[in-house]
C-alpha cells in the first residue's frame, strides 16, 4: 500500500506500508504526473520510510524502476525520513543512480524533511565548535543537513590545524535536536577522512539519542582501532570529562 498526499503541488509526500504492488506504482504516476501537469510544478519526494521497502512482484519492482527512470532527471529533491539503517543508507544507494539530490533526516525531523524539499537549494548544515575544552580536543556539535563542503571547509581545517603540533587528536561529536541529515557526499567524505586519518585519533566521544546513529556506531565501532565511547545527550558533560582525560 502506498498513501500519496499531494496537497501541496511543491511536494509529493509518500508513505508505504507493506508490500508494494503494481496498482501503488501506477496510482504514483499518475498523481505526479496529474499535479505536473495541472499546477506546471514538478514535486520533490519525501518518503516516510518506517520499514525496509519491498515489492508484492517482479512486475511491481519493474514498474517502480521504470517510475525512477522517467522522472529521475525532473524531480529535483527526494527527502527520506526513518531511523532504521535502511533510511540513512538510502540516500547514498540512490546517489549512484540519479542526479536528483536525495537526503536523510531522522524520523522526528519530518517537518524539516518537507521544508528542505520545497526549499529552492540546501538547507545550510554546519558543524558548530563547542568551546572550552583542551586543545588536543576537536570538539563538533552538527546542526541542519551537513554536506561535503562542510568537512571540507570546515572539520577538515579544524582537525589537520591541530594536527600541526601533535600526532593525534580526541574528537567530541554531538549530534542532537539540531541534526537534521548529511548528504551522500558527506558520508563518503566522512568515511575518507576517517581511513586516512585513522591513526591520529586518540579516543571519540559520540553524543546522540538519534537510534539510527547510535546502532550504525555500535555496528562499525569494531573496526577502528579507537577508543571510543556512546553517550546520551543528557550526558554531555560526562563525555567531554571522559574525551579529555
């Protein structure tokens, strides 16, 4: 089953829920290319995805690729609200077969999700640095959808200026109420970085109540051979005791 609110002409909200079948696919068509059609705007996408998306049959899967391939080119923006792992690694699956911008948010960022998508560019994430503390300790709170230039304007510098003096680094990450999603090349940068740089870092400290963030760090936190530790945002002030210890 699949609910399509187009209310508003600017945006195509979708929420699937169990199998897709032929008949959702077509019905989606339809309401797109109608609302095209009749208010001469083409929609960006905001799928609420509560669960790994899946299809009733191979005719339903083949109608949902063809769905991507007519309208992967005009729609310009697609937003993916869900806290599984699925949700978050979508928008860098999808980033290998469109140019339309697709972005994560949080399941409770729902609100910010349909703002960025009727939105004409990005929202403006950043990285803010949280002051007071050693300065063998790079210290970031992540605020809006942070993006590639981000790390490269910003946590990049800040990381390799305070590598000028010292081998390695402790890094405090925050990631609360004001996080609202990264974008695919964020992640790839991210993950760049982290391989090249791994050996300057001396022990991270992860602050979120984000689930999603929260089991993906548990899940890869095996594979760094760093110290590194979860709180809860409410504990804050005990993970930056403990990441400048």
């Amino acid at each position: 089953m699949l609910t399509i609110d187009l209310s508003d002409p600017k945006v195509a909200i979708l929420t699937p829920e169990g199998a897709l079948n032929t008949s959702d696919l077509d019905a989606l068509e339809k309401a797109v290319d109608g609302s095209i059609n009749t208010h001469d705007v083409v929609p960006s996408l905001v799928i609420m995805l509560d669960a790994v998306p899946h299809w009733e049959s191979v005719a339903a899967m083949a109608r949902h690729f063809h769905f991507v391939s007519v309208h992967k080119k005009v729609i310009p923006k697609v937003a993916v609200v869900g806290s599984g792992v699925f949700a978050a690694m979508m928008p860098g699956i999808a980033d290998a077969f469109t140019k339309t911008r697709v972005r994560h948010f949080p399941a409770d960022k729902a609100e910010q999700a349909v703002a960025w998508a009727t939105a004409q560019g990005d929202d403006p994430g950043r990285f803010e640095e949280i002051e007071g503390l050693p300065r063998d300790v790079v210290a970031v709170r992540l605020v809006g959808v942070i993006t590639a230039e981000d790390y490269d304007k910003t946590l990049i510098p800040m990381i390799e200026a305070r590598l000028e003096d010292r081998e390695a680094v402790k890094m405090l990450v925050v990631m609360d109420d004001d996080y609202a999603g990264y974008s695919p090349d964020a992640a790839w940068a991210d993950a760049k970085f982290g391989l090249g740089h791994v050996r300057n870092f001396k022990r991270i400290a992860l602050v979120t109540d984000i689930g999603w963030v929260r089991r993906a760090a548990k899940l890869f936190a095996p594979l760094w051979d760093v110290d590194s530790r979860l709180f809860d945002v409410a504990d804050l002030e005990e993970a930056k005791a403990w990441v400048k210890r």
